[in-house]
C-alpha cells in the first residue's frame, strides 16, 4: 500500500516583515490566546528567520513556513509556499 504520510513537522503562516538578508525571511507569526487569569482574548505573535533559498519572497507576502533541521544560529525553519502575494502599492 502506497499511503501518503502525515509530517510530523510543525507548518505556520504568517507574513513576511523582512527581506533583507541574503537567503532568509522574518516571519511574524500572530495567534489569539485567552488569557489565563482574565478570560480577554489576547493577540500574541513571534517572529521566525526561515529559509528562502531563490529569495523570491517579498516584506508583506503571507507564506508557510515547515520546521527544519538548523540551518544556522537562529534558523531553524524553511519557507515552503505562498498563500498570499503582497498587494501592490
């Protein structure tokens, strides 16, 4: 039987708020979490250095990002598709 396998691997979306470095994207990552003790809705978010090998992703794009082995000090995470493009100012 030929049966596709989950990925154990964590997938997240979020957009893309810097393009700078060669090779690499910062992706901010936002959840809405109760909070504990109040019960209000809180927005939290993140921020991730993923993997961007061709560098065709642009500051505002909304991608998915896939766990990875570390590919160095803080990068431990790959960019694997595009959800949404940026809209063109």
């Amino acid at each position: 039987m030929t049966e596709a396998k989950k990925s154990l691997k964590r997938t997240l979306i979020g957009k893309v708020v810097s393009d700078k470095r060669a090779k690499t994207v910062t992706v901010l990552i936002e959840r809405r979490v109760k909070h504990a003790l109040y019960g209000k809705i809180v927005a939290k978010s993140s921020k991730y250095h993923a993997h961007d090998e061709t560098n065709q992703y642009q500051t505002g794009d909304v991608i998915e990002i896939t766990e990875s082995r570390p590919i160095s000090k803080t990068k431990n995470w790959v960019a694997t598709r595009l959800v949404e493009k940026a809209a063109a100012v």
